[in-house]
C-alpha cells in the first residue's frame, strides 16, 4: 500500500511516500523551486516521490494532508472573537484570504494533485491528519523504541502547541496538551523578531547568537512573559505579545519592558541582543526540562522523542539527555512542519491501515536511513548535466575521489561534497554539504564571509567518525542527524587568547576561534559544538572521506555545513551545486565522481545569482 503525505500553505511545504509501512521518499519543496522556506504546494516534491517510487498517481492508495485547516480557522475566528475589538486589521488582512483560498483547500489539493498526475483523480482519497499527531507520528513510528512518551513542541497547529502522547506498539494516546496562546515556540519566535531575526527561519540564529550573551533577562521573562509552573505547564501573558491579533509578534509594553524598540533587520547586534538571546535560550531550557522531568516521574519510560519545531533547538535538546529524566531520547530529523508529511502518511499507516512498524527496535536503529531520502543522479546524468552547463570537471574512480578530497581539505580547501541522495529536514549529513578543515582558527570567518555570505557570529558543525567521537566529545552518544550539543573534552587542549579588547560594552565579541586549540572552526564560545557523528553503516562514501582525513591529519573531524548561500535552499541538484560553486569561495566541488576545481572554471559561467536575506 503506497501513502503520500503532504504538508503546505504555512512554511517548509514536503511530500513524502511510504510503501506498506517502509519510508521510500521525502524531500521539501524549497530544494526544487529554490524558494527558501517555500510555502506552496509541493508539485515538483510530489513528483519526485512518484519518480523515486516507479509509481504514477494512479499508483497511489491514500494521500493525507498534515493538519486540519477547518479547526485551523476555528481558532483564528475564536481568538479574533475573544479579543474584539483588539486585532481588527489582522482579521480584516486574514479572513478574506481564508474565505477566497483556505477554506477550501481540500478542493486546492486536489486540483494541484491532478496538475501533477490526472491519475490522482482529485480528493477521493484525500485525508487530513491533526498536526500534532503528525509531528508524534513523525517522531515515534521511525524511533528505535517499542514504548515512549512522544513530545511535540511548536508554535501553533490548530490549536495545540505542547502535547505529550505515549507510544506503544502501533498506538499513539493522547496524555495532555497546552493550547493556543500559550506557546514556547511563539515565545522563542517573538524574541526571534525583537532580536531583527525573520520568523520561522531566523530562531536557530538566535540559539547560536546565545552563547556570546549572559541570561541576565532570565528573571524578567519568568516574571512577566512567562508563568512556568514545576510540572511544566505554563501560560504567556497577553498582555505583552501581539501574535495573537496582530500583525507582529511583540507589542509596546514588551519593548518598554526590555527598554529598546525591535532589532532592524541587518542593523548591528549588540550586547544586548546577544544577552537577549541567552535569556530567552534560558527559558525555554527551563520549561522543557519541567515538562520532560515531570512526565518521566508519571510514566515511568525511558525512552522519549520529540518533535516539532521546537525539538530542532539542538542545544535544548542537549540539556535533556545530559539531564537523564530519559536515558534515551530520539528526535525526528525532520522536526518542523516538514516532517509532518512523513509523520501524517505514518499515522495513516499504523493507525487507520493497522500496518506493521519496521523501526529496528532490536539492534537500536531508526528507520530513517540516515535521513538520505531525496533525490540522487546517476553518473552519466551528472557528467551531462555539468557539461551542458560549461563545467570543466575530471572523472575519477572512488578510491581518487577521496583522496583527492581529503588531500585538498588538509591543504584547506574548502569544498563543496555532493553526493547520494538528498538530506530530509534542515540539516546537511554529509550529502549536500560544504566541507573545510575544523583545525584552521580563520575557517568560521572564511566560511560565513567568504562563502556562506551570512552573520559572523554563526556557528558551524562538526562532523566526526562516531567511532571516535568519545574521545573528542564524551557526551555525544550516537546523533547521526546533527540534533544535539556536546562539550569538547577536558583533556583537549584549550585556547588562552579569547579575549577581544577592540570589543566595546555594547558590542558582541567580533568572531573568534572557539575555545578548543585542535577544532577551533567548529567548537562555539561556551565549549560547545552541534555535532553529527558518522556512521559507516548509514553513510559509507562520507565515513570513508573523513577517514581518509584523519590518516593525513590525525584528526577525524571536519567541518560541515549546508551546501547553500544566505537566502537559498540547499543544492538539490548538479546545476544548483555548480551555481552554487561559481558564485561563492569554493575551491573545489566534487559532484559525484566529478571533480572541479575553481582555477579551471571559465569566470563568465558565475551566475551571480541573487537571494533574500534569511
């Protein structure tokens, strides 16, 4: 039995196809259209799947959208209603679009499916899941565990924000929910804005921005912005956001309260904005690990996943498994409203069809194959593809490929690696992916000036072979999707010379190396680092690479981040790579077997390609 689920109309539009249980393909609209964050319908997502499937939309037995969108307008209709005659101009702004458009986006779909394949045949096998228990089906059906309590945290579905759920078997129970307003994604979202931040892309700027401020306004947010209660539940007040009826996440008495108006956009970041960040980074440390206690001491499991938003807040996420209310925790990599198509075509599955779950709950694997589920090309379409784009490249066999990678990463190049299939979610795992040289103290400023385009004070990942990742990181454990901290080891050699007296009392640090002398390109202020440990089970052709780096270095990591420039979606095919490659400092691309090297590129093939700030 083939499912399609389908999440759209918000943000991070996705498709994706299970066969009788077995996750065949997933991949978000942003990577084909190359809209950041694309919110539209997922055609060329939904195509993908059919094509990576061998199916036709004839071929499919069941599509399920990822939310209910007539409950979603019962709650701005009740909000609306509740806080008259606050809020007018955002009703009168919302509710023509949603009697013109969203009200009637079972119709929609169906058209769009039918754009897509005619064999769809319209809304006849259409259905629509809660959002919540997509995010829950996204989390614990692919899990390593048979039994778990399923935490979703975001801003808004419908209506719910929190909820916890137990997973047993093929069965997800409700246990309890916190409601629309009161929500710690939108409160992580409204200092995300105040901060200058975009709303739904900028909070893991936030998160990174923290470690360069104090929690100093920790105490304020607890004491008007936040009622945290110990069992975790808590409520916002009001009266100091606007997101609500507004057209804006804060409102007046929200900046008095913290004496400044919002951030521009791209204005300077101070102090102020870095301690901001830290705060509220605090906050939402303290509620979660409230819920999470609170819900282990009911239950009594050990296992925990999470999904949802707020569960890609990797340092978060950190703060739990070192706090060990749950020994062993497993987060969707596709946490955000992505993964809810994955989630929504589970939740059929399992719980309508009563399908079989193939999780590997006996050897402790996920059923994510490593998150590797978009799109990949074959060679010979590689090379004719790059060679219709003017691209001068060499062809070279695998055991060449990496050791000429390797070789150019120690002499610290940096370069783009494209490979296999296409990550799910927003990380890059060693597919789509820019590679460096963690030992090299000028990488970080190199990569977000030079290549990435982006914020200096923005943080990069290391990737390390799991097999030695204890040595370099005792607190990692297995994390395979980049979703969580861990501190360098305190055997390893520390830098001394952090300080930076040109900084003034109002001025964040300027970058600087983290506080490790080995890694310094990808260990943060406070000792940290957002890790990916790599499998050679999960990822050969990655594993082999960075091996071969080790043999020539002696040191197993290297940097990793997302193939893209600010304001582009990662590469999703060879020509968005080779784009990619001619308009940023890259110095080398390896697209498959294909290498290319900048020095050998004709400068008229630069596409000079131009994208809105994130």
């Amino acid at each position: 039995m083939r499912i399609l689920g389908l999440s759209a109309f918000y943000h991070d539009a996705a498709a994706a196809l299970i066969e009788d249980g077995r996750i065949i393909a997933a991949a978000q609209e942003e990577r084909f259209s190359r809209i950041r964050h694309d919110e539209a319908f997922p055609a060329r997502a939904v195509r993908y799947c059919l094509e990576a499937a061998g199916t036709t939309g004839a071929g499919i037995d069941t599509v399920v959208f990822y939310d209910k969108p007539f409950l979603k307008f019962e709650r701005l209709l009740e909000t609306y209603l509740a806080m008259a005659p606050r809020g007018f101009r955002s009703f009168r702004t919302a509710i023509p679009i949603w009697l013109r458009e969203k009200l009637f986006q079972k119709a929609e779909i169906g058209r769009a499916l039918d754009a897509v394949d005619p064999g769809f045949g319209g809304t006849g096998r259409l259905l629509f899941s809660r959002h919540h228990l997509s995010h829950a089906a996204s989390a614990f059906y692919p899990s390593p565990f048979d039994e778990a309590v399923v935490l979703t945290m975001d801003g808004v579905g419908e209506w719910t924000t929190t909820s916890a759920m137990i997973g047993r078997g093929t069965s997800l129970t409700p246990l309890r929910e916190i409601d629309f307003p009161h929500s710690l994604g939108l409160l992580y979202s409204a200092v995300t804005q105040y901060a200058g931040f975009r709303v739904n892309s900028g909070e893991y700027k936030l998160m990174g921005l923290a470690p360069y401020g104090r929690p100093v306004h920790a105490d304020t947010m607890l004491g008007n912005l936040i009622d945290l209660k110990p069992d975790g539940s808590y409520r916002l007040n009001l009266d100091f956001f606007d997101f609500a009826t507004g057209l804006t996440m804060t409102n007046r008495h929200f900046h008095e309260l913290f004496g400044q108006p919002p951030r521009a956009p791209d204005a300077p970041l101070t102090r102020f904005h870095a301690d901001l960040a830290a705060s509220v980074q605090l906050v939402l440390e303290r509620a979660v690990l409230a819920i999470t206690r609170h819900l282990a001491a009911e239950t009594g499991l050990p296992n925990l996943c999470l999904a949802g938003g707020v569960a890609l807040n990797c340092v978060a996420n950190a703060r739990l498994r070192d706090d060990r209310a749950f020994p062993n925790i497993w987060v969707q990599p596709a946490a955000g409203d992505a993964g809810g198509a994955l989630g929504a075509a589970l939740a059929v599955w399992h719980q309508q069809e009563g399908g079989a779950r193939h999780a590997g709950v006996a050897d402790g694997q996920d059923a994510m194959a490593g998150a590797l589920l978009g799109p990949a090309f074959p060679q010979a379409d590689i090379e004719a593809r790059l060679a219709a784009r003017g691209a001068r490249f060499r062809v070279v066999g695998d055991d060449a490929l990496t050791a000429e990678v390797a070789d150019a990463l120690a002499r610290g190049a940096a370069v783009g690696w494209f490979q296999g299939r296409m990550e799910y979610g927003p990380r890059a795992l060693g597919n789509r992916s820019i590679l460096a040289d963690a030992r090299d103290p000028d990488m970080q400023r190199r990569l977000n000036l030079q290549i990435k385009n982006r914020e200096s004070f923005r943080p990069f990942a290391p990737a390390v072979l799991a097999e030695a990742a204890e040595d370099w990181f005792p607190s990692a454990g297995r994390s395979p999707y980049m979703l969580f901290t861990a501190g360098i080891a305190a055997d390893r050699p520390r830098r001394t010379d952090l300080t930076d007296p040109a900084a003034g009392p109002d001025t964040i640090l300027r970058p600087l190396p983290g506080p490790s002398a080995e890694i310094p390109a990808v260990v943060h202020l406070d000792g940290s680092a957002r890790l990916q440990t790599v499998h050679k089970d999960l990822n050969p052709r990655f594993h082999a690479l960075i091996r071969a780096f080790a043999d020539r270095t002696g040191c197993p990591v290297l940097v990793n981040t997302s193939f893209n420039v600010r304001g582009e979606p990662v590469v999703c095919t060879p020509e968005d790579a080779f784009a990619c490659f001619m308009d940023c400092g890259l110095d080398l691309l390896a697209i498959g077997n294909c290498l290319l090297a900048k020095a050998d590129q004709d400068p008229a093939r630069a596409a000079r390609r131009h994208f809105a700030p994130d």
